[in-house]
C-alpha cells in the first residue's frame, strides 16, 4: 500500500470497511428535530487493490472527492445501461462530485495502478446495514456484455 494512503488511514482514523472494501469512518451523523438520524456522511479511502466493490443502496448518495489519485465509477441501472463516470480534482478539469440513485449497483476505484482516492460520501437517510446489499455473481450476470464491469469485480475485501 502507498505510504500516503497508509498515513491518512491513521491519521483520519479509518477502519478496514469488510465486504465492499476500502477504509471509512463516519464523519458526521445529521439529526432531526425529534433526534433521528437523516443523514450521514463518512470518510472513504480505497486503493486500487482494495477497492469499493459492486453493491447498491435503497438511497441516493453523493460522492466528494477529497484527495488522491483520480477515481472512476461505474453504475450499473435495472434496464442494463451502465455509466462510468471519472472524479477527481476540478483544478484538473475533472468533475469532483457524483450522486448515485437509489437502487443503481455501484463500485468505484483509482484509475492509477499504485494510486488511492480520498472521498467522502453522503446518504439521505443515513447509512444503516440493512440498506446495503453486496452484488452477487447472479446479481450481475444481466451486466455481462458491460466493457468495464470486470474491472469492478473482485479485489475488494
């Protein structure tokens, strides 16, 4: 792993996310009036090697790329069209922020070989594990013919 990387896991207080993969902590947690979670936003650090795998959630969320190499992202929707969609810093021409609607798959990693990507992500309602469903080969096979789904599969933790 990339020294950077390394130091800003320890440094951000980031844990090994198991299942999709990469390093989080959750930043902040938004609460209503009547003391209900809204909302979340976390931190999120993946490498190329441990990525965020292919997996979807029941709200939108929006992606903010904080540091790091230039990441990409592929969204996967139920007619079978997909987009692959690059982030990264606006002084470098690239677009530094990305919603994903609720039900697309999704997975995201670095674009270089060596590189890592510092984001944070935002849910509306905030995060809860039931939300969340990790994809199943099964899950994908209608996404076969997608030019870049193989290299969103695997390598994740």
């Amino acid at each position: 792993m990339n020294e950077q990387a390394r130091t800003l896991i320890e440094t951000l207080a980031l844990t090994r996310l198991d299942g999709e993969g990469g390093y989080f902590r959750r930043f902040h947690t938004f609460y209503s009036e009547s003391h209900q979670e809204s909302g979340s936003t976390i931190l999120y650090l993946m490498t190329h090697r441990d990525f965020s795998r292919m997996h979807r959630l029941k709200s939108d969320e929006v992606w903010v790329f904080l540091d790091g190499s230039p990441m990409e992202m592929l969204t996967l929707d139920s007619d079978g069209s997909h987009a692959l969609t690059t982030l990264g810093r606006a002084s470098d021409g690239r677009c530094p922020i990305a919603t994903v609607k609720a039900g697309q798959w999704q997975a995201s990693r670095p674009i270089e070989a060596e590189g890592w990507s510092l984001c944070a992500a935002t849910m509306v309602p905030a995060w809860d594990e039931a939300t969340f469903t990790l994809a199943a080969e099964e899950d994908l096979a209608p996404y076969v013919t997608c030019p870049h789904l193989s290299r969103f599969i695997g390598g994740g933790r």
